[in-house]
C-alpha cells in the first residue's frame, strides 16, 4: 500500500458523485485483481494452516483498526458457515489511535492464545508495522506456532518476521491513509480465501456446498434440505426426514441417504472418515 497521493487526488473534489464512484470501483477492481499475484503465498499458508487443525491446532488472527475487525469478521463468521466450533477460529483484535500501539497488550493477547506449536496465527495489518500485531507475531513466533502475514506493504516488519509472507500491493488509495479502502478489500478478499481454502480441505464443504451448514432458523434449514435434495436425488419429504433423524445435519443426512444406512451407522462412518463426507464415500483418501 502506498501512502502517496492518488494520481487523480487533485480532481477529487471537483468530481461528481457518479465519477467519484467510478473511480472507487475501479480502483477496487484492481485491488482485487491483485490479490493474483499473492496466490502462490495464499496456498501455501491454507496448506500450512490446513494441516495444523487437521491434527488439533487452532487459528488465531490478530490485528488493529481496520485490519482487525476484518479479521474478527472472518473469524466470527467461520462458525456459522463451516460448522467449526467457535474456539477452532479466533481474533484478537485491537482499536483504532493509540490501542493500535500498543505492543504490550499485544505480548498479553497472544499468551493469553496459550499458543503452542501445532497452531497457526495469521497478523493482519496495512502497513506491516503496526506495534500491537507485531509483538503478537513475536510472541507467537516463541510460542513455535506457524505465523502468517498479511500486508499491503511489500518487505515490511512483519512480512520479515512470519514463516509466510502475503504481500499484496495495492497502490495509492483513492483517499490516501484510508486503508478501510482498497487495502480493505483486498484483505478482505484473501481472508475469504484462507478460511474458505482451510475449511474445504478440512471435508466442512462438499461439491461447493457447505454442507456443515449449522441449521439455526428456518432459512438455513430449508437451505440444508435443498442440498440434501441435489445431492442424493431424493424427494423433498425423503430429505427432511433424514435431516431430521440426523439432528439438522445436512452431511450425515446426506450420507444416510446414499448408503442407506441410519443416524448412527452414517455418524460412525463419518468420524471414521475425520468428518469429511467425501472420504466417507469413498470419494477420495483420507488426508
């Protein structure tokens, strides 16, 4: 991210709101399409992370003033959509002006993680230097846990101080400082990758379909029977009485349905399987 001027900083004021917000669209488009050249970091750090809950571990992300409540966005929404419990994924997320400083609570928030070698730690910040997300980083790094960066800053402290380094440069913003703008999205996008990348690996998704889904209203239950639907051939009546005797599961009701076995055969066979309902199938190898 630089922090020069946007090359169109001086006609800002002077746009109308319909240019204005064309600029902002296309300067959020290229955010994005920046976020390609950081691919190969991307997958290493969803292979790594991947790996680490595979055998126990836990993600934690920290970071401060926008980066932080992006990364406590992700994090709050890994729940509901993969089904994962709460503690699998958390952030620790620091304020805005002097709380982003704060290197001290940094060290504090990152014991008290009570981190260990089989977890991942994801550092999230702008600029890469950020006090409080720095020593986080730091005090991970001690604790032997892998650490991941994300930056908008190429050869930044905390790209130098992780085991993966994502750098994405996203150029001036149209607002400059204003890291809510493209290094938002950008962050953003990549955060989507990473839990989504870590959570399909780990057999929480199924044919693009999230079939952990947690069934906690009536929209997301007729959501898992429409996917209990499409992935079985089965009637609609078929579907909700097997979603039913699995207790809202969409996975185990799926698995029931095609090996016609009951709650509890389908259950077994699927902790046999890690949890991953393609494996159960016989669809590919445990990992």
């Amino acid at each position: 991210m630089s922090e020069n001027a946007h090359p169109r900083a001086d006609s800002i004021d002077s746009l109308s709101t319909r240019d204005l917000l064309e600029l902002m669209n296309g300067e959020d488009g290229r955010a994005v399409e920046s976020v390609h050249v950081a691919l190969d970091q991307v997958a290493r750090a969803v292979d790594q992370i991947a790996a680490r809950l595979r055998s126990g571990g836990r993600l934690r992300y920290f970071g401060a003033g926008t980066s932080g409540r992006l990364a406590a966005l992700d994090a709050a929404e890994c729940p509901s959509t993969f089904g994962v419990a709460p503690e699998v994924v958390q952030a620790y997320a620091a304020g805005d002006g002097e709380a982003e400083d704060d290197d001290q609570q940094g060290v504090r928030d990152a014991r008290s993680a009570t981190l260990g070698p089989g977890d991942a730690v994801l550092g999230v910040s702008a600029s890469g230097r950020t006090p409080y997300v720095l020593a986080a980083a730091g005090e991970a790094r001690r604790a032997g846990a892998l650490v991941v960066a994300l930056t908008c800053a190429a050869g930044s402290p905390l790209g130098a101080a992780a085991g993966i380094a994502i750098e994405i440069d996203v150029g001036p913003e149209v607002i400059a400082g204003s890291t809510r703008l493209k290094a938002g999205t950008a962050q953003k996008v990549t955060l989507n990758m990473i839990s989504t990348g870590v959570f399909t690996q780990l057999g929480h998704t199924y044919r693009g379909r999230m079939v952990d889904v947690v069934t906690a209203n009536a929209k997301l239950r007729g959501r898992a029977a429409r996917m209990v639907q499409e992935l079985t051939g089965c009637s609609g009546e078929q579907s909700e009485a097997a979603l039913s005797e699995a207790g809202g599961s969409a996975k185990l009701a799926i698995l029931m349905l095609r090996c016609r076995v009951d709650a509890s055969d389908a259950g077994a066979r699927l902790s046999a399987a890690g949890g991953d309902l393609a494996v159960a199938l016989g669809e590919k190898r445990r990992a």
